[in-house]
C-alpha cells in the first residue's frame, strides 16, 4: 500500500473540543476489513478538526476522494480558505503573530484578543481574513476552546498565552496539499448522502449526547439533542441498507450513571465497542481521566 510523502507536519491547523487524535490507535483498529484493499471514499459528515480526517488521508494513500462537511460555516470556511488560499491565509496570520508578540504586556494582548474577536463576531469579513481571525482566536483563547452561544458568537475568554504559535507555516501547506482530495461542504449532515460513491467508509462524530448537566456540547449555535440523536440514527440505517460501511463515535452515559443506556438501545443491532479516552467531566478536575466511549459500526470485522 502507497502511503503519503508529506512530512510529520501534518494534523489539525485548529484545537478542537472532543477532538480524536487519541482515539485514532482505537478507531483504526475498527476500520473496515476492506478499507485497505481497494481505492474507497471516506467521509465525514461532522469533520470537527479533522484529527481522523488529516490522519488518514496522509496514511491511506488508497482513499481516491473524500468528503467532509460541518453545520459550523466559519470552521468550514478556515478549510476553504487553507484549500484554496495557503499562501494569502499565511500572509495575515503572519501579521496577527508580529501584531501579538509586539505586545510586550498580558494585559495588551488581551485587548488585542478582544478586538479580533469583535470583528471575528460582528464585522463583514472575507474568507481569508475570517480564517485568520478563527485560527488566531483558537490559538489564543482559553484552553483553545472553541464555543459559540445561542446567537452565534464565538464567546471563549482570552487564555493569556505568552509565545502561542499562530502560523504555522508548513502546517498549512502541508493540511493545503491534503485537501485538494477533499471535497468541503457545509450544512446538515444528511446532504453528504448526494456525494457518497461505493465504496465507501463513513465515520460519524456528531456533537456527544451529554453524559451529566456539564458535558460540553457548544460547538455551534444549533442544539444537537435527542431528536438530532434519533434523526441521526434513522441516516445512519439508510446508509446500512445501501451496504455503506459506517462507525459512529459517541458517548458512554453508563460511565456516569449505570441506568444510562440510551445510546446502548439506541444502537441495539450495530456492533458496540467502548474505548477509554481523556476528557474533563468536571469543573473541578476530580473527574478528567480516562472515561469510556462508544464505537458504534455496521460491519463485522475479522476477529469476530
């Protein structure tokens, strides 16, 4: 099997809440029994950072195209922009690093940070200059969070970073090659059905189902509830009696609370694997540690 010539420097341009890069030894594992044998098309439908999406596309040489989509416009508009415009993306994010380090105080930072973001939220912006002011926020926000509240601002507190990294050249270049194999679409997940081509893979990562009343879950304006559960469920038994093979990442209820099997029945006639991965329950820190996970697929593999 080909595999990619691109250097290391290849992994999400964006930190991202929930994002799969320590999953990816686990869901690698789960790939389908073909998924290496023959040219494929891979999709994502709730592409997030992309950690699965970049890893993959620099190892599997064999993935002939691939789709990703996302509700969130300014995250899918940060991909168009490194697609098609690398070169003039690096130019003002190497601006905005000159213009944050020659701040030589927290304090003016800060204010730097707070300006961007009320452009970032409230001015006219092109594609460009939108994806330069996403990728300075999440690089220079708290815990590079990113957040949105019922309106639709971007709301994540400065995170008072010294020295943070805010252009990466080579990165950008690198994440730029890999997606001119990708086709970039925003809106519901259910529109990448149009653009699914046998064979294929699917990987859902949808917004988790909150396992206690802090679960972070706002990654956009929209709410991703029960109702979007169920619809998402009714999708995926479409794509299963079209033979698409699909696994779908989400939410162990039980590590909280043992009753809560919800996705387990939910999800009652697919296969069902549950993973550890590191994540932060809790405000006050007792609770982040490794907390199960749900893998969820269609097909069999070949230890079963």
């Amino acid at each position: 099997m080909k595999t990619n010539s691109l250097s290391a420097s290849v992994r999400p341009f964006l930190k991202w809440a929930g994002g799969k890069t320590q999953l990816i030894p686990s869901i690698e594992q789960l790939l389908p029994p073909s998924f290496c044998e023959e040219e494929i098309c891979y999709v994502e439908p709730f592409v997030g950072g992309g950690a699965l999406l970049f890893y993959l596309l620099k190892k599997y040489h064999n993935i002939k195209n691939a789709v990703i989509n996302d509700i969130n416009s300014r995250l899918i508009n940060t991909y168009l922009a490194i697609k098609y415009h690398p070169k003039d993306l690096i130019f003002l994010l190497k601006d905005l690093q000159i213009s944050y380090m020659r701040c030589k105080s927290g304090d003016r930072q800060k204010m730097l940070f707070l300006d961007i973001r009320q452009k970032f939220n409230f001015s006219s912006l092109g594609i460009i200059e939108e994806a330069a002011y996403m990728i300075f926020l999440n690089h220079t926000c708290f815990n590079g969070l990113y957040r949105e509240n019922s309106r639709g601002e971007f709301n994540v507190a400065f995170g008072k970073y010294v020295n943070p990294v805010i252009c990466d050249e080579s990165l950008i270049f690198n994440d730029s090659e890999l997606l001119q194999r990708v086709k970039i679409l925003n809106g519901d997940f259910s529109q990448v059905v149009d653009y699914v081509e046998q064979p294929a893979f699917v990987y859902f990562d949808p917004p988790y189902r909150p396992i206690n009343n802090i679960s972070f879950t706002s990654y956009s304006k929209e709410n991703f509830n029960d109702k979007e559960q169920q619809r998402l469920k009714h999708f995926i038994d479409y794509l299963t009696t079209k033979g698409i093979s699909i696994l779908l990442s989400n939410s162990d209820g039980s590590a909280v609370d043992p009753e809560n099997t919800y996705l387990d029945m939910l999800y009652k006639d697919y296969f069902i694997n549950r993973v550890y991965a590191r994540r932060s329950i809790s405000r006050n820190g007792l609770s982040r540690g490794p907390i199960p996970e749900l893998l969820i697929r269609n097909y069999r593999i070949d230890r079963e």
